[in-house]
C-alpha cells in the first residue's frame, strides 16, 4: 500500500512557498502489535508551524529538511492490533502530513463525531479552543465591565477569546484585515467594535476611539505595530497576552520597535507569553469541559474555512500569512 506524504525540501527565508515542499509517494508499513493503520481525514494548518521551519532552539524541536511537517490531524482508524482502538474509531493526534500511516496508540484521542463536527476538534474544542480559553482566564484574568482587545480578531483563537470575554461580561473590541472580517466578528462572535487593520491609518487613535475607557486585556495574535498602538491606550495594572505574533514569523531578522519597559512599569503592567501545550497541558480536560458546555449552550460559535484535497495542504496553510482565513484554516484529506 502507498501514501503520499509532504516533506520540507529547504526552509523558507521568507514568506513560504510552494518550492519549500516537496511531495513524495512512499510504502505503507505493515502493522505492529499495539499499532493502527490511519487515514488522515482533516489536516490542521497552523502559523506556529512556520515558526518550526527555522534551524532554531524553541520550545519545540525544528522541522527537518526532506522529512515529513507534522500537525494536529483527524483520521480514522483503519485497522487496528492495539486493544483500545476499534476499526472505525476517529482519533485525533499530533500526525506527520501523510495520507496513510502506521502508529501507536500513546498519543491518540478518540473523539465523537456525535457531539461535534469532526473539524471542530481542531479548532474551538482543539488546542486553538484551549490557546483561548487558558491565556484569556488565566493570564488575561479577565473581569467583568473590563474592556477586552483581541487582534487577529477572525481567526479561530481570536474569535474563541473575543466570545469568552463575553461570557465573563467584558467589552470586546477586534482587531481584523478586512470590512467583511469586521462584520463576522460582529455578527456571528458577538463582539462590541471592531479595527479594520488594513484601512486604519492611526491604529492608536482607532483603539482609543473605540476603546475610549482604555484597554485593560490585549489578546495579542500578532506583535508588531499593533501591540505598541494598544501599549499607549492599556489601563493601569493592564494584561497583555502574547499568544502569537504573525506580523514578524516572516521577517529575516529580527525588527526594532519602541521600548516597553516604560509602560509596563508606569502602569504595572504584566505582559506574559504562553504555550498552551507547556504551561496549560495538564489541564486539557478542564478546558474541553468548559468549552465543550459552551458550545453546548449555544454561548460558543466557531468559523472554519476548509479547503479539500491532500494536494492543497501546503497552500492552505501559506494563505493562512496573507490572511484568506476566516475562523480555524483545515484541509479535508478524505472523506470521513
């Protein structure tokens, strides 16, 4: 039996391209005691994976060149010699980018495809649901009355984070790059105002106008000019959230911006990153609990944007840098 697999043929140095992948057909090994045979159903694209195509030390270890880009991924279970998974079983796991392959069972979660789309394990009730939930409620520390800042305010950790800052009665304003982006947020994840990043030309006036009691949360997905507009508008003893910075993943070297230790110890300010894996995984089932409950009761909506085909894997997620996603970006593989 044979599958395609998609390999890192050199690294990026800049925005990724097409070149920077290669496809290659390869055989399927056989089956192993305690092993299953999956069929990767939906692929998670994700823009910390361009953050693994560097040569260097982070907190998890680099892509390698001509092996196989890896990603959280839904399949099912073909066949199976591992006691705790059924032929038929849908699985969710952190997988290489194959159409077919061979694993263990110690790091697969069954999930259920009659409580949710299969999708939505990716996304609101997958780790982007858990970015959210854990660096809002627990770094962000959000309270109600408060007035809570999400840029990247469409994707699937800033819409999950705007609507729990509803959920605890805050003020949402976001940030996002396009009127028909602004409208969503609006509309479907309930929030207060919204930033049209692209056509602002004063990004400290436009928070301030929207935010005219300042900001005292910023769920911050993308560093850069944003995060120093937002600084000069934060609200004494302010959180900021480094979730992620997208606005620099593709810069060849690191850029100088303003200096912020004078905001942050004028106005006690804590500004603190995160990993959602690192610092919060013992505590994944908690999460999923609670925003499984939300999702249940209708306080949760999510926005995904599904491409198809195996082939469409690596364009997929080079869209995601000129942001042609709205919600959770995934790829359909196969039929489920």
């Amino acid at each position: 039996m044979k599958t395609q697999t998609i390999l890192l043929k050199e690294r990026p140095k800049a925005t990724p391209e097409i070149s920077n992948f290669e496809f290659k057909e390869e055989e399927v090994a056989s089956l192993s005691k305690g092993e299953v045979l999956l069929k990767s159903i939906y692929i998670s694209v994700d823009p910390y994976l361009r953050g693994r195509m560097r040569d260097e030390e982070s907190y998890i270890d680099p892509f390698q060149i001509n092996e196989p880009i890896s990603s959280a991924i839904i399949a099912k279970v073909e066949k199976s010699e591992n006691k705790d998974f059924n032929e038929g079983d849908y699985v969710l796991g952190h997988l290489a980018w194959k159409e077919y392959q061979i694993a263990k069972g110690d790091n697969l979660k069954k999930v259920d495809p009659n409580q949710a789309k299969l999708s939505a394990y990716l996304g609101i009730l997958g780790m982007t649901g858990l970015t959210a939930y854990f660096g809002l409620t627990e770094i962000g520390e959000p309270k109600e009355g408060e007035t809570v800042l999400v840029s990247g305010a469409a994707g699937s950790v800033g819409s999950a984070v705007g609507q729990i800052a509803k959920i605890y009665g805050c003020k949402t304003i976001g940030i996002a790059g396009s009127d028909e982006k602004i409208e969503l947020i609006k509309d479907k994840f309930n929030f207060d105002e919204g930033i049209n990043y692209k056509t602002t030309e004063n990004m400290e006036k436009a928070i301030s106008s929207a935010a005219p009691n300042g900001v005292d949360v910023y769920f911050d997905n993308v560093g850069g000019e944003i995060l120093d507009a937002t600084l000069q508008n934060i609200n004494r003893n302010g959180r900021v959230i480094n979730c992620g910075a997208i606005s620099q993943y593709n810069k060849k070297e690191m850029p100088k911006g303003p200096r912020v230790e004078g905001v942050l110890i004028k106005k006690s300010v804590k500004m603190q990153g995160f990993t959602v894996q690192n610092d919060f995984g013992d505590r994944f089932q908690e999460g999923s609990k609670k925003l499984a409950q939300w999702l249940q009761e209708g306080k949760l909506n999510y926005e995904e944007t599904i491409q198809e085909g195996f082939k469409n894997v690596p364009q997929a997620f080079i869209d995601l840098f000129s942001g042609k996603n709205q919600g959770k970006m995934v790829v359909k593989v196969s039929d489920e």
